[in-house]
C-alpha cells in the first residue's frame, strides 16, 4: 500500500497515472484459480487443494509486486493530494465491501435461526413430514442426518480472543498519536504490539477449530450450525491474518525510514482495516457464541 503525498518533502505537482501494468490481470488469475480451488476442495476433489494452494501463492506474488511498486511511486515523490484522497475512497470502498461480505452471512445466520428454524417446525413441516424435528437452535436438521455435535461456548476461547482484539485496538491507536506526534520509536513498539496480538488471535482460532473437531464434533458439515459458524470465524480470521501482514508491512516500512508524521496514509488505510476487523468480531461474539 502506497504512503500519503509529499513524502520527504518530494510532491507531484500532477495527479500521476501508472503506466499499463500486468497486476490486474495476474491477480482476477489467481483469485479464480483460488475460488475454483475451493469449490473442487470442498466437493472433495483431489484437484481441489493443489490449485486452491497455487491460486494463494500467486496472488501473494502478485500483492507483493504490486505493492511493491506503488511503494517506490510513493517514496519518489509521484503521488500528490488528488492521488491522496483517491487511495482514501479506494479503501474506504473497499472497507465498505467488506461490510457487505460479512453483512451477507450474517444475514444467513438470521434467516437460518429466526426464519427457517421456526417455519420446520410448525404444524404442517414437523407432523406432516419431519416428525422428530425440534425447532431450536441449534439442531440436526429436519431430517437428522446431521451426526449430534456441541456448540462452542464465550468460555474461554473466544472471550479471551476479544480480550486480544480489543486490547490491539488500543495499541494501534496509541501508535497511530504517535506517528501524527513525531515519535518513531513509540510507534514502532506499538504498533509491534498490535501484530503480535494479532498473530496470538489466530493461534487461539486455530486451537479452538482443533477443539470444536476433535473433541466437539462440530465441522462445516454439522448442519446450518456448523456452515454458519466456520465461515463468519473462519473468514473473519482470514481477515485477522491479512490485517495483520498489512500492519507488519506498515511496521517493516516504518523500520526503514518511511513515512512522516503529515504522511502516512498506508498506517491510516491499514488501522481502518484493523479496527473495521475489531467490531466485525464483535458482532461474531455476541450472535454466534452467546446469542
């Protein structure tokens, strides 16, 4: 992600436009080779996680260039305050989609609880053709094909996740006065904080996955319950994951000498992301593991 205008004092006195580039394209590449992989793995084709694998690796490779390519735009003074404010709509947008995405499942989280749940079981769904089935939440389906599994309670895992999420939302603001007040060094610890807090988050997901399948039985296939509940955490840490490689590269660049305390837009773009991740999970907290 590229900083503000006017770094070190170097500003276009145009709004600069980059030559053609390969980047789009290569990325719309690898993004469908990841989802078409995705599909095939989850419909247990054995395709399926080699080409998910390789649509990942090429899309990392292609963020890098990219990035890398608007950071020396950046750092050689071609960017100016038109270029400044698009990079602010461009992820503001951005940021936007991303609330539509999550505001998507949880939308079907909703419906399967509040809507679906209740229509099964009803006079004519429970007597006439389901019998057995109990209209609460959650359930193993109208048919009980679902295998019986538990449900993942706020203790502890998931309470002391929103502890670390929290706790980061501080740390990366106390960086974020410091960078506008000048004092480099308080950034960087701070802003190091905040990484790390990160990458403890996806630690604890990833035993609580272990957990909820090995001694829980829940997987994705366990009903509604389970679909619902892998793809708003999972996606969600997806999310943790890359804002926290965002703050890194933030943290990598600022190392180097990047960035001033008028300037810095990269930081701004990524604590966005960041504190958008953090009330994302509150939402997750309080409709998926108490509700």
């Amino acid at each position: 992600m590229g900083a503000s205008h006017s770094v070190k004092g170097k500003e276009a006195p145009y709004y600069f436009v980059p030559s053609p580039s390969m980047h789009p394209v290569l990325a719309a590449i690898t993004l469908l080779a990841f989802a078409i992989g995705a599909v095939l793995w989850v419909n247990a084709s054995a395709l399926g996680p080699w080409l998910f694998a390789a649509g990942v690796a090429g899309l990392i490779a292609v963020l890098y260039f990219w990035f890398g390519d608007a950071i020396a735009e950046s750092e050689g003074g071609l960017y100016s305050k038109r270029v400044d404010v698009s990079f602010r709509w461009s992820m503001s947008w951005f940021i936007f989609s991303e609330v539509m995405f999550f505001a998507a499942f949880f939308g079907a989280l909703f419906y399967a609880r509040a809507i679906t749940t209740p229509w099964l079981g009803d006079f004519d769904h429970r007597f006439a053709l389901w019998p057995d089935f109990l209209s609460s939440w959650p359930n193993l389906g109208p048919a009980g094909i679902v295998e019986q599994f538990a449900t993942v309670g706020p203790f502890w895992l998931p309470t002391i996740n929103t502890a670390l999420l929290l706790t980061s939302g501080v740390t990366l603001t106390i960086a974020h006065h410091a960078i506008r007040e000048d004092h480099r060094t308080k950034t960087a610890i701070w802003l190091a904080a905040t990484v790390i807090l990160g990458a403890i988050f996806i630690v604890v997901q990833a035993y609580e996955y272990h957990h909820a399948y090995t001694d829980l039985n829940l997987k994705l296939t366990s009903g509604v319950y389970g679909s619902t509940f892998f793809l708003l955490t999972g996606f969600h840490g997806l999310h943790v994951t890359i804002g926290a490689i965002m703050l890194l590269v933030v943290l990598i660049r600022l190392l180097k000498g990047h960035f001033t305390k008028d300037n810095h837009f990269a930081f701004e773009g990524a604590a966005w992301y960041w504190h958008f991740v953090d009330v994302v999970w509150l939402g997750l907290y309080v409709f998926v593991y108490w509700v």
